[in-house]
C-alpha cells in the first residue's frame, strides 16, 4: 500500500533541520509508514528556492525514502508587501523550473486576512493571475480556501483551468463540495476530518465519490485532533487515513489505490508506477 501527502510544507523550519533543505530522517520515516511521495506547495518568493531545491535531492534518493515534488506559488497570507512585479516574477520562476514543479500554488483566497489586512481585492488579483498562470502552463493549481466558497468558485468558473488542481483543506459542504468537483478539482481531506465537531463536512466525506479525494497534512500547520498545540506532521497522514477508512464502506485496499490514481492522473506521476 502506498500514501501520497499532496500537502506539506516540507521546507518550513518546524520540519527542515537547521541549515538543510532535506529532512532525511523524516523522508525515511514517511517511507517506513508507506508514504512514498510529498507534494510541497510554495507560500512566497521568500521560499520559492528552497522549494526547489528539495527536488533536487530526488536524483540521489534511494527506496528508503519518499520522493518529493515541487509547486510554486503566491499564498494569500503572504501579500502585504507584494506587488504586480512578484506575479511578473513568478511567471519568469515558472518557466525557468517548469520540468521541476508539478502545478501552481498554493493561491486562493481567504476571508479572515482580507478582513483584517482590507485586501479581497488584491486576494482576487493575484489569485486570478496564478489561475491564468497555471493554463497557460497547462498545470493544475492548489487553491487556498477559507469563508470564500463563492468568490473562489466564481472566479474558477470563469478561469477554467483546464487542469483542475486540488481544493487544499476542503471543510465545506456536499453541495459545495459537488461544485468543486464539476470543475474537475479533488478535494483535499486532512485533519479536519478528525475533529468530531466537524460534522458537515465528515458528511461530505461519507457521500463524495472517492475518485473525487486525495489526502493531506498540511505539515507543519492544522494539527489533527488529538494533537493540537503540536507542529503537525507528514507523518500523521496515516491518522488521516485512519480517519477516513472509518468513514467510508470501501477497504482500505481500495481507498489508497483509488486515491493514488487520483493524484497520478491529476499530476502526470510517474512514482506510482
């Protein structure tokens, strides 16, 4: 059995030891727990390199250790001192590493920051060109979501990434979550599903197709219940698993196979092979 974590932050300082951009004993331990590939989005231009470099170690890994992919990207927390130039300057990025990075992002939008920083509009701006971005490389995108289900789906409406891509951190609910799916996205499952209290959206879980979700972390953010006030962990992708194997009729067998062709197809992978 083999597990696909579509969403950590591997290059953070909570999980990348101290002057190194490869966390080989994490790498070895996900290995251990059968979690072969880590998909790692970037957040900034602060980090778009050391993004980078962690999939260049890919060449000298061995079976004892996951593979890591690389997607570059401008996170809706990380605006306050960007300007239009920064988008110029992720396009030129994209183009320079487009063999390296398997899709755009993490873009989207987020309601809390544009409350607080007064900025939706900037949000939309940079997400719509990151959208933009993304077809004109033919990449799927990796869209940050909070309290904005109906602007983010009006604008993916309106971009229509030919691609799709990854709702990353999906608590929504069945018709929202229906709408996504429309789009051709998946629906990133996380530790969200290990809160009791999040009963909408484990009810979505229970009735969306399966070929419509793919696991994630968020490492070392969005700690699973159980363990809040801890940095999270790719490592905790198997309590998701856990989780979701409890909530659905289809064995275990079958939910990881299925959702490894899902991230397979999503990204042109080849590791599952």
């Amino acid at each position: 059995m083999k597990l696909t974590d579509t969403h950590c932050h591997l290059d953070f300082k909570e999980l990348a030891p101290e002057q190194s951009n490869m966390p080989d004993t994490l790498l070895a331990q996900c290995m251990k727990q059968h979690i072969h590939q880590i998909i790692v989005p970037a957040t900034s231009p602060d980090n778009w390199q050391n993004v980078l470099n962690l999939t260049h170690f890919n060449q000298e890994l061995t079976n004892d250790k996951c593979k890591v992919f690389a997607c570059l990207g401008i996170h809706p927390w990380f605006l306050d001192n960007l300007e239009q130039q920064h988008l110029t300057l992720l396009a030129e990025k994209v183009t320079e590493n487009r063999a390296d990075i398997i899709a755009i992002g993490e873009t989207g939008l987020d309601a809390v920051i544009a409350k607080q920083q007064n900025n939706l509009n900037k949000q939309l701006e940079f997400f719509e060109y990151q959208l933009q971005l993304a077809k004109q490389q033919q990449l799927p995108v990796i869209v940050h979501h909070r309290g904005t289900h109906n602007e983010t789906i009006t604008l993916l409406k309106q971009v229509k990434v030919p691609h799709a891509g990854i709702v990353h951190a999906f608590s929504g609910s069945y018709q929202q979550a229906c709408q996504y799916i429309d789009l051709g996205f998946k629906l990133g499952i996380g530790g969200t599903i290990t809160y009791p209290r999040a009963k909408k959206t484990i009810n979505a879980i229970k009735r969306l197709p399966l070929s419509s979700l793919v696991m994630e972390t968020d490492a070392p953010a969005m700690p699973l219940y159980g363990f809040q006030g801890k940095s999270n962990s790719p490592l905790r992708l198997i309590n998701v698993f856990k989780r979701l194997i409890s909530l659905r009729d289809e064995t275990p067998q079958v939910i990881a196979e299925t959702m490894e062709n899902n991230i397979s197809a999503l990204f042109k992978l080849t590791a599952n092979e």
